[in-house]
C-alpha cells in the first residue's frame, strides 16, 4: 500500500471520529463562548470551536478520505482536493472565523486545517516514483 493510501486513510479515519465525537457531549465538547464565532456551540476537547454543521463537514471529508484509500490515484486525487480545501480553509479562518455565521473555523482550527493540508498535500509529491510502483496494490 503506496503512503498517500495510508495517509488519506488514516486521516479518513480520524476526520471520521472527529466528526462522530463532536456529536456526543459533554465532557468530549465543553460549553464555550467564543465572541469571533458566534456559530460555535461548544469546544471539541476543549480546544476546537465546533457546531453541527461543522461536524457533519468533518464526517463528508472523512468519508472522501477513507473512499479515496482504496486505489492510489484515487488516493492522490482525494488528498490533493481535501489538501487544497483545507489550505483555503484555513486562510479562511485568520479572515472569517466564523464563515459568516456557518460554522466555525477559526482558532485552534486554523492550525488543524493548514496542517491538515501541508500533510495532504506533501504526501501526494513525496517519492512519487516508489509510490507508483507500489501502486498495484
């Protein structure tokens, strides 16, 4: 298995578990006040500004990410796609932190999403030759 499967999947499965998380509660999501992102309805472990809507975004791009595991140019492409919509949600979150008024995504997010995407991204450029032999699979 080339390591952009291993990576979209292993993302795919955390985004997946982040956005189930985010449905249970307390003590997972603690209550949280945030004045820049009215939207937000509590602190994914008392760190990430979250809402429903914001959970169900996590568990679309999980879901993307675990079915773009299965092959690896289907790998690429997912990680390259959520790897760039991360990039430009996490530009989006110094600017819009609350996505006028959708959902949250400034804060500690913004670190999530622009590291989320250096990941996603690097791993599609990463010895391309190795993983295209190992593609097989």
């Amino acid at each position: 298995m080339s390591l952009v499967r291993i990576v979209t999947l292993v993302f795919g499965v955390v985004y997946v578990l982040v956005g189930i998380l985010g449905f249970l509660g307390e003590p997972i999501v603690t209550d949280a006040s945030h004045a820049e992102m009215e939207s937000a309805s509590g602190d994914l472990l008392g760190i990430f500004p979250i809402n429903a809507l914001h959970n169900v975004v996590h568990l679309l791009i999980g879901a993307a990410l675990l079915y773009g595991s299965t092959e690896h140019g289907r790998a690429v492409l997912m990680a390259r796609i959520v790897g760039g919509v991360y990039a430009v949600v996490g530009l989006l979150g110094l600017v819009a932190p609350d996505t006028f008024g959708l959902m949250p995504i400034g804060g500690a997010d913004v670190l999530l999403h622009l590291g989320s995407a250096a990941v996603l991204l690097g791993v599609t450029y990463i010895n391309p030759e190795r993983d295209d032999a190992r593609a097989v699979s």
